[in-house]
C-alpha cells in the first residue's frame, strides 16, 4: 500500500491553529503612535481575512511607538514594539 500511495505518508494534525503571520518590518510602515487594530491590517493588505489568529513576529527592526493588537506576539516582536515605546495588547480568541 505504502509503494502504491507514497505521496500519502506521514501524519496532518487536525487540531492544528493556522495564524495569519505579519512581521515587524510591514508595520514600520506606519505613522507613529498609531494604534495598529485588525481591521486596518485588513484594509491595507497585509492580512488577507480576520478568520484566522493573527500573529506578529519580530522580523525587521521597529523605530516608531505602535500600539499593536493581535492575537499573539512573538517574544522578539514584543521586546522590539516595547523598546521602540509601544504596546502590545493581546486580543482573546
């Protein structure tokens, strides 16, 4: 069976969260002090639907105050938000 089907091996995890990824240099992108909502990561473009978590990973470096809302954060995205002067809200599920 397995020489017959060999592109079915391995295991898919069902319960598996899938998170809409978006990284610290697309947000650098914005003005400062501005409060980063989900809604205005829609409308921009840089997430493509709100039914998934979104996440924010700290890719890039973040010189301007943000104050950004998502669902999780990356230990590295939240330590470079906070040093340049922003927050970081955490948004339940």
């Amino acid at each position: 069976m397995i020489r017959r089907l060999p592109r079915v091996r391995g295991f898919t995890n069902i319960f598996r969260k899938r998170y809409s990824l978006v990284n610290l240099d697309s947000l650098s992108s914005f003005p400062a002090d501005t409060e980063v909502t989900l809604r205005l990561l829609l409308d921009t473009g840089l997430v493509r639907n709100l039914k998934d978590p979104i996440k924010v990973l700290g890719r890039g470096e973040l010189e301007t105050a943000l104050i950004v809302e998502a669902h999780g954060f990356s230990a590295a995205a939240r330590r470079k938000i906070e040093t340049a002067g922003g927050r970081v809200k955490e948004i339940e599920q």
